[in-house]
C-alpha cells in the first residue's frame, strides 16, 4: 500500500491527497481491523474530492480520476457488504497512488529532462482579435451549424456566450437513493432506466412520458409532460441522472413519482463531471441545444479565453464595492464553488453575479449621464418668449384653471424652453390629470414665438381625438393645425404637406406618417411626443432630425417606476403631474367571472337609465386577432339584440375606415351612441365625461397597465364611475398547458395579481411598481422597445439598489475625468461605446 507524502503547505493537492490518504490507509490496516471504526467515510472522501474540484481546473484525466474517487464510496457505509468495502478501499487506494504520481508530473519544474522534453508545458497564446469581434463559429466544437443555434440565444461572439448566462441552478453533489425520497421536495436520483411508457391524457390531448428508474434501494417513476421525443433518447438500459420535484403517486407517500425536470444521461464519458456531482448551470435552450451542450462550451471557452476577458472596470471601483475580477466572476458563474449558496445563485445576488450586474449598470449609466451631459451643452438656435400673448388668450379660451400641479410642471418647461440649450423633458402623469392641456401650452409658447411644433401620438383614432379637441382652441388664439396621418386622400395630404413646409400651419398632429421623407417644416421648434413607450428611439430620432436641434418633450400615461425611469429615460429631466382635476371621484373597480355576468349587465342597465354612458372593451391581440375582432364584432350585434335593444349600440376598432370611426366618435361624446363597443383602440386619448362604466371582456388577458389606461376612459366627469373586469379563467385549460421545461405551470397566478392590483389600487404609480414586479423588466414595455435596455445579468426589480450606486459611481467617475481620457478608464469608455453608442446616439468623447 502507498504511503502519503508529508503534506505540502504550499501545494493544496498534495494536502488533499495527504488529508484523503490517511483514513483510508488506517482502514486498511491488519487487515481490515481498523474498517469497523473509521465512520463517515463516505461524506468525508465526497467533500475533500468536490472542495477540490473546486479550487482549480485539473487536466481531465485526473478529474477523472477524482470522480472515480469520490464514487467509490458512494453509500460506502449504509448499502454495502464487508467484502465490497474492502474491495473499494483497495480501489481507492490504486487511485490515490495514480493521483499522487500525476502530480508530481503536472507540478514538477520544466527542465531538461526527458519526460519535461516529452510533455513539455503547453505555451498558450492570445486570440487574434479581440473577443467582442471573435465569431463563436471559431470556438472549439462549433462550426457553422451550431453557431446558428447559438445565435438564437444571442451569443453571436465569444464574449456574448461567455455572457450567456445560466437562469437557474441545480446542486446535484448530492443524489438521493430512492428508497429515501419525499414528496414535496426536489431531487437528484441516479440509476438505470428499466421501462419505458409512453401515454396520451384526454385534456388538451397531452402526452406524458413516463420513466423507471432503479438504482440500489428501488424504483421510482420519473414524468415528462408534452416531451414525446424524449421516448427516443430515454432508452432502456441507459444510466441517468435525472432531478425534480417529488410528487405523491396513486399510492400516496408510499408511491412517488418525479416530476422530471431535467435528465442527464451518464455515458462514463471525460465531461460527465460537469453535469453530476456538484452544483450545476441550467441555461436557456432552444431546439437542437441543451444545457448539457453548454456546460461543455463554456467548460472550453473558459479554459481557451477566459484569461483573455478583458478587466473594463477601473480598480478603484472594483475594490470600493468589493467586486471579484471578470474573470473570476463569470467562471464562477458558470462553475460555481461547492457550498455555494443555492439560493443566492438562483436569485442571481452571489458576489460573482454581484460584479456582473454591476458592470452592466455602470456602463449604461455612464452612458446615460454622458449623453444627458451632451444634449445640455447642444446650444439651439433660437429661444422662446415666456410671455408671448396668445398664452393669455389660452387662458380666456379655456373653460378651467389649470391645477398647481400642471402650474408647476409648465412653469418647469417654459424654464426649459427659455434656456439657451434644447429641452429635454418627460411629463409623467396618471390617466386624466391633464398632461395634453400642458403640452398645449408648451405648444402655443412655442409657436408664439414664431416656430412650428409637431404632436406624435402612437394611434389614429388618438390623433383624431387630439386634432378634434386641440385644433379649435388653436384656431381661437390664431394658431393654424392640420392633422397627418397614413390614411386620407393624396389631394388633401399633399396641401397639407404644403402648409407645413411654407409655415402656413404652425402644429402638426399625426401619428408616425410624421417622421416620413415628404414631410418637411418651415421652422420647427418643438417635438412633443404622446405616450413615449410605444415610439422606438429612432423613430422619435427621425422627428428630431426634421428641426434643428428643437426642443423635446416626451409625455406618458403609463408611471414608469424610478429604477425603469433611470435606464429608459436616463437622458432626460422629469416633471410629475401628481393630481387629478377637481370634482373627480376614484373610480371604483369590480371583479366579475361569467357567472355574475347578469350583475354586470344590471349595473349598465342602471346607468343607462339615468343618461349615462358605457364603453365595454374587447381584447385585440396580433396572435387572434381575427378571432378577437369578429369577437367583438357579434358581441356589439348581441348587445344591441338581447342585452340593450333600447339603447343605440356602436362599435369601434381599428380596421374601420377614418371617417366612419370619427362619426363613431363624434355620435358617442354627443350622446346618440350610448354602449361603444370597442377593441383597444381607446386606450387613450379618448374623454367622455358622460361615460361612467367601462366593461373590459377577457380582462386576464390585458397587462395591467393597459388595463389601467383603459380604466382611466371613465371617471372623467362628476359622476362616480365603474370599471368592471370579466375575468373567465380557464382553470383545466391552464392546468394542461405546460412550460418550456416540460413542468406542467398553473398560468392563471399571473393574471390573478395583475386583476388583483387594479382592483386594490388607482394610483399608476403603484400599479405600475406591482406590474414591474409581476412581469419583470424585460416585458414591462414591450420586449421589442427600442428605449428598454437589454440586460444579461441586471434585473432592474432585483437590483435597484446597485442600479443607485451605479449612478452615483458614473457621476462621480464623469466628474473626475469628463472625457474618458485618463489610462486606466480606456477600457471602460471602448465598452460603453461598444454597448451603447448606437442606442443612445453617442457622440465622440475627446
């Protein structure tokens, strides 16, 4: 038997071997004496060979060799007889010997010997150009067919896969036997697969594929739910490992089955460490590639480039807010420590998610402030006069006062647009507190003071409301507007067109048709933009490019929370409108299923007797959305045949022609149409102040915030008001749909909290902090937003307070040297430009 060499305090091998070694050989002693005594030797050999494992990448023999160790005494002490337990410790020690000499071989000096001269140590060099410009197709175990995969995951290069992080994590350093499991909680199990089955359920036609697996101590039933390929790759005769949540069976806890969420299948290979006996990345996937296939990329990429990272934090801040190196981080990212906490990688909040997420963020808010920092120093070419005197007959025109709160945020604009340097303003205000009548003076300043202004809202029917509601008060202080959109005839559109290019018209309101070549001003001054989440950032850009440098100001409907507010409108300075109009009632909100349909249809019933009016809202969604509109369509004909036939019934959506939708309109706010039934067309801009119930269909189905728009069409009068969602939830249908990873998923929570937030709350700035909470960042506006940045390892829910100091840091770093021009920051401004110069429109730093 082998003696262990004196451990070396240098060398954390040679203690390991030395700590392993011991136990083992006194087992062995006269023997087998001493076996009876030696306890807990099958933890003690699984923890020394993971801790290992751990601290450095070994060549993969040895890691081989180390797995084989620790398998040795796998139920070492509960499942084996004398003789098997002697038969593995003289395995154990055979291995232990083989380890010792590879050890010395790895770590002894290059010299001149011959075995040096044979094995010499491989010379690695850097990659030829840098890894943001590095194809992944070049990556080892690549090639063409595969990077298309990678692609769609967004890992074009070597530093974007190496960004792509795991979503999840699973520790499978433990395996439970089956003889142990319990339901309720989630496992490991290892074995071979005996039977395979696979079924069809009568709901929704699902299939389910069902697995044994028997290892040592039995067999437990393993399911996959809508994954039939899986009966052609989980063959009988296989070893798998295979890990999920523990679920009671027919036969209750005495029969459990696993609720398969994942599976390795064990071919003894050189990777099979990467997948079993530590704690293991689960990625994002797509068809023709797994987690299993990542794990082994990023095992090669780490070892192939992951000196090569590029370190674009400076010092100093990494060692003010104690993050780790690049490096270090994504390796433990992706591999991390045994003992590391599960739930903190799960929550993505480890000390190596940490310094990600905040590069991330630091990067982005330097850019931010950097742009922010740009627009200021822009100087303009004309500025406004504050007391141009079509304000005054503004104020004589209309029929009310403004609020304080409009007082306020106006008189912050006219600052603005008095100043030598453009403005940039958003205007947040909740549905109904008056943001169009503080645009309006901003516009009649500006066009006072000889200039044009364009009013870009996202819908036609919103600018149809707009011209019809703005252009007569206009045209009573002097002031010429014509309404532009894609529909109308050529003959009308192209005098409009000329209006504006000889300044005839001083405002144009439109929706996008705005931004296109043909459109040109004499001299605008002013872009105002309605609800700015659902333009994109080049689109608003194309407005602005039509006026030399003019003034911005960007309005929203839809409360964007603080953390949201410093990535997507960074740029910007922020005025609130924080109150509604005098006299306005809270409108009071009802949550209704089918069953209580005739409730709903009695509350109408009652308002339209006693003159008032109702909106009652179908969904419209691009997936059905001929389903959706001939939904709507035979729900307004059964309206006005059995519900309502008393009551003049219209209907709106955004398939009609131009002007029949303005006479649906202009019917409605003169009271001869009492229901509108609509589709999402009136989300805003529509004001009604008869109307005092809005009945939205299928509301599980809308966001919370359009929800909320939707609910801020009434309300609008003195009136108390109503808005009654029907909510059918389809409880055997969510329980028959099942999730990406095959898990069955209960798809109704979500809809649930969302009915919940709106019936609890009418303040949007709450709604719209519980919305970024349900749906997270990525969908809060849109996936497809231009102005939502894209993050792979921030959650701007999750990491709000980093997002403050990333902040604070990227003040402080531009203060200290506004131009990015000192050594150690050259890194750091490549990146920024790299992420972010054309997002955010960048110009150079010098």
């Amino acid at each position: 038997m082998p003696r262990p060499e004196s451990a070396d305090s240098h060398d954390p091998f040679q203690a390991f071997l030395h700590r392993v070694t011991r136990p083992i050989q006194f087992a062995c002693r006269d023997a087998y004496a001493h076996l009876p005594t030696v306890r807990n030797l099958d933890r003690f050999v699984s923890e020394q060979v993971i801790n290992t494992l751990g601290e450095r990448v070994y060549p993969r023999a040895m890691e081989m060799d180390l797995l084989s160790l620790r398998n040795l005494f796998v139920d070492f002490h509960t499942r084996l007889t004398r003789i098997e337990q002697q038969d593995r410790l003289t395995k154990a020690l055979a291995l232990l010997s083989r380890l010792q000499g590879d050890a010395r071989a790895v770590s002894q000096p290059a010299g001149p010997s011959k075995e040096n001269q044979v094995h010499p140590p491989p010379v690695r060099s850097s990659p030829a150009r840098p890894l943001w410009e590095l194809s992944i197709q070049y990556a080892k175990g690549v090639g063409p067919k595969r990077t298309l995969l990678l692609e769609r995951l967004g890992a074009h290069t070597v530093e974007q896969a190496l960004w792509t992080l795991p979503w999840r994590y699973e520790d499978r350093s433990v395996i439970t036997p089956v003889a142990e499991l319990v339901p309720g909680a989630t496992r490991s199990v290892c074995g071979v697969i005996t039977r395979t089955e696979a079924t069809r359920a009568r709901v929704r036609r699902l299939s389910i594929l069902d697995v044994a697996v028997q290892d040592a101590t039995g067999t437990v039933h393993a399911v996959f739910f809508n994954q039939p390929y899986l009966e052609d790759v989980l063959k009988e005769g296989l070893r798998v490992m295979m890990s999920g949540r523990v679920a009671a069976g027919r036969g209750g806890w005495t029969e459990v089955r696993l609720e398969a969420t994942q599976f390795e299948v064990l071919g003894g290979g050189e990777d099979e460490l990467l997948h079993v006996g530590r704690i293991v990345s689960i990625y994002h996937e797509t068809k023709g590639w797994t987690s299993r296939q990542m794990r082994i990329l990023m095992q090669g990429l780490l070892a192939e480039y992951g000196a090569d990272m590029e370190e674009v934090l400076p010092l100093s801040v990494r060692a003010r807010h104690r993050l780790p190196p690049i490096g270090e981080a994504i390796q433990q990212v992706h591999f991390p420590l045994p003992k590391t906490d599960l739930t903190a990688l799960d929550q993505g909040v480890t000390s190596a998610h940490r310094r990600l997420v905040f590069e991330e963020l630091l990067l982005l808010q330097a850019a931010i402030v950097l742009r922010q920092r740009e627009m200021k120093e822009e100087p303009k070419a004309f500025r406004f006069n504050p007391h141009v005197s079509q304000l005054k007959q503004l104020a004589k025109v209309l029929p009310f006062a403004l609020t304080s709160a409009q007082e306020r945020v106006f008189h912050e604009i006219q600052a603005d647009m008095v100043s030598s340097r453009p403005m940039n303003r958003l205007v947040q205000g909740d549905v109904g507190s008056g943001k169009t009548v503080v645009a309006l003076h901003a516009l009649v300043m500006a066009c006072g003071s000889g200039c044009q202004t364009a009013l870009m809202v996202p819908t036609e029917i919103l600018a149809e409301q707009h011209y019809l509601n703005l252009a007569p008060l206009l045209e009573a202080v002097g002031l010429k507007a014509v309404l532009l959109t894609s529909g109308g005839k050529a003959k009308d559109r192209n005098e409009t067109l000329k209006q504006l290019e000889s300044g005839a018209a001083q405002v144009a309101i439109g929706t996008h048709a705005l931004i296109q070549k043909k459109v040109r001003f004499a001299r605008l001054g002013l872009v105002i933009v309605d609800e700015q989440h659902k333009f994109g950032v080049l689109q608003r850009k194309t407005l602005l490019e039509k006026g030399y440098r003019p003034d911005v100001l960007v309005m929203t409907a839809t409360p964007i929370p603080r953390t949201l507010a410093m990535t997507v409108y960074g740029d910007l300075d922020v005025s609130v409108i924080d109150m509604l109009p005098p006299g306005r009632k809270p409108v009071r909100t009802l949550l209704y299923t089918d069953g209580q349909r005739h409730k709903t249809w009695q509350l109408v019933g009652d308002e339209l007797k006693a003159g008032r009016q109702v909106y009652i809202v179908y969904p419209l969604v691009e997936e059905s959305e001929k389903v959706d509109l001939k939904a709507a369509i035979q729900g307004a004909e059964h309206l006005q045949r059995e519900i309502f036939p008393q009551a003049r019934v219209g209907l709106l959506h955004g398939r009609l022609p131009t002007a029949e939708k303005e006479r649906t309109m202009a019917a409605f706010k003169a009271g001869t149409i009492q229901v509108l039934v609509a589709t999402t067309v009136i989300e805003v801009g529509v004001d009604v102040p008869n109307a005092t119930v809005m009945v939205i269909e299928h509301a599980e189905r809308f966001g919370l915030a359009q929800l909320h728009q939707l609910r801020g069409r009434v309300g609008r009068g003195a009136q108390q008001s109503l808005c009654i969602l029907m909510a059918t939830y389809l409880a055997r249908e969510a329980r028959a749909r099942v999730s990406r990873d095959g898990r069955p998923e209960e798809n109704v929570s979500g809809a649930q909290q969302r009915l919940a937030a709106l019936v609890n709350s009418n303040d949007g700035f709450v709604i719209a902090e519980e919305d970024l909470r349900i749906r997270g960042p990525g969908e809060f506006l849109g996936l497809r937003q231009w102005g939502v940045p894209e993050f792979r390892a921030a959650n701007l829910v999750r990491d709000a307070q980093l997002l403050e100091q990333a902040r604070q840091e990227a003040v402080a770093l531009l203060e200290q040297d506004p131009g990015l021009t000192l050594p150690q920051h050259q890194a750091f401004k490549a990146a920024m430009f790299r992420r972010w110069r054309g997002k955010l429109a960048l110009g150079d730093v010098s």
